[in-house]
C-alpha cells in the first residue's frame, strides 16, 4: 500500500486550512502557531504598560510618549506550540479491511493537522516490540508520517489495548487522541481513562464502528470468528439472538459513554460507511475539536 493509496490524492489540500481546537492551556515551552495568555514576542499585540529600569528599550511606544511624555512599552502574546499526541488501537479487532483502512486515514488527517501548522506530533501504537513512537514538528515531515501511518498494514497486536495503552503515551501532551473501536471490557476502560488525565490536558476518544456492528445482517446458522483469540463459534441467528445482541451492544456503549464523562473525556463515534469527509467536515468540525 502507498501513501497515496491511504489518503486521497486531493486530501491534503483540503485540510490544510483546518487546526486542531483546544481550550487547554497546556503548551510546550517552543514557538508554535498557537497564542497563550503568557505575554512574549509574537507580532499579535496585546497592551501596554508603563516601562520600568531593565526593560527592552526597543518596545517603547515611541509615538504615546510624545502625546503622554511618559515611557511605556508594548505587550505582545506569546507564541507556543500545542503538543498532539495520537494513539491508534491496532487490536485483532481493527483489522477488518474497511474498517483498519479508515482508522488510519483519520490518524493521518489528523497529524498532517497537526504538523501543519508548526505544532509538535507524536503517534504510538501498540506493538507486541515495543518501538520509539514518532514525534516530529513541522510541515516538512508531513510525507514522513503519512508513509509510517500507511506502513502499519496488519492490526496484529496479540494483547488488550486498555491494559497497553498507558506504556505508549507521552506524559505532557496538550490534546491526546485516541483512535479506537471500543470494544475492550468496560472494567479495562475505566482503569485506563481514569489515569488519562495525567497525561493530557484534553483527551478525546474517536471510536470506529461500522454498519455490521451496528445492526448485523445475519439469517439462518451461521458461523462467527472473534478476531481478538481466533475462536469461533456456530450461532443460529434468531430474532432473540440479535435483540440480545442490540441490548448488549447499547448497554455497553452507555457505560462507555458514562466513564467517559466521569472523567471529563469527549468522545466521539465515527461509522466507517459515513465516509472520511463526513467524519472531518461534519461530525469533527460540528464537535469544535478542528476549526
């Protein structure tokens, strides 16, 4: 598979003009794209004070001194970086072809996002050998992130994400992204997303479905593999077998949903059948996680 393969060929262009939008307040300490309310040297000018001894010289406004015959200097925002980690859950049960594919076109759309406007990247995913993750600043490692992000061709990982996850995070990240399908126990999830905070000042969770989770469209005797141990299991697929199914399905995404708030985390589901420019353009930039 190419680079070019994974995303569209036009894709670029069209989500260049786009950031991600944050209200933490976590920076890092290098210049970035972003304003905090630290006063430093960027050009977008906040105030003025009067000068006092060891001040720049340089920022006297010498144009109120004439009028006032006093000296004051100006203020400007700084300029810091937003920090952006994502993480991409490649348990056996992302891999199904339609569903591995549009996982990582929303990683990808995200960290060129993210490396496009000077903000710092880093991307994990578990692996049963551990590796360094990517982390890069700057548009001109763009081709360099889209070509690993491609390069993870197979969901192999042979152990539960949640208990995994903590081992491939950064500890200082303004926005941390989580792209997963879900579908560990609710126990695990709750271990590992009462910890994230520590590790992030705003964490979010995209969870991939598809329409075959949803709502199956199975008849008759039919046998199903769960992909996470290899086993299968032969099922006769009543009307019963499937309201239990639904109740089962709906019971856990309310728990989710629940631990999700209980630990001030946003979360959002994404349907592979929706397509990649809904799931951007709409459901991300309606949330106000892009703008």
């Amino acid at each position: 598979m190419t680079a070019n393969y994974l995303l569209p060929e036009d894709w670029l262009a069209k989500i260049s003009r786009f950031q991600i939008a944050t209200a933490s307040k976590l920076r890092g300490q290098h210049k970035g794209s972003h304003r905090s309310q630290r006063f430093g040297a960027s050009l977008d000018f906040s105030d003025f004070r009067e000068y006092h001894l060891g001040d720049d010289v340089r920022q006297v406004d010498w144009n109120v001194f004439a009028r006032t015959d006093k000296y004051f200097i100006k203020r400007f925002l700084d300029e810091q970086e937003m920090r952006v980690h994502i993480l991409l859950d490649t348990t056996k049960s992302m891999g199904t072809d339609a569903k591995w594919i549009f996982a990582r076109q929303i990683v990808a759309s995200l960290g060129l996002m993210v490396l496009g406007r000077d903000d710092r990247l880093s991307f994990s995913f578990l692996q049963d050998e551990a590796k360094p993750p990517f982390r890069r600043k700057g548009a001109m490692y763009r081709r360099a992130f889209l070509q690993i992000v491609t390069d993870i061709e197979e969901a192999s990982y042979s152990n539960p994400f949640a208990q995994g996850a903590l081992k491939a995070l950064p500890k200082d990240s303004t926005v941390l992204f989580i792209v997963t399908d879900g579908l560990e126990s609710i126990e695990e999830w709750e271990q590992l997303l009462k910890r994230l905070p520590r590790y992030a000042g705003d964490v979010r969770i995209l969870q991939i479905v598809t329409q075959e989770e949803l709502s199956p469209n199975y008849s008759g005797d039919v046998r199903l593999l769960d992909r996470e141990t290899g086993n299968e299991v032969n099922v006769t697929m009543s009307t019963k077998v499937l309201e239990t199914y639904h109740a089962r399905r709906l019971l856990h995404e309310e728990e989710f949903e629940a631990i999700c708030r209980r630990f001030g985390i946003r979360k959002l589901q994404l349907k592979v059948e929706d397509g990649l420019q809904q799931a951007i353009f709409q459901q991300l930039l309606k949330a106000h996680w892009i703008r």
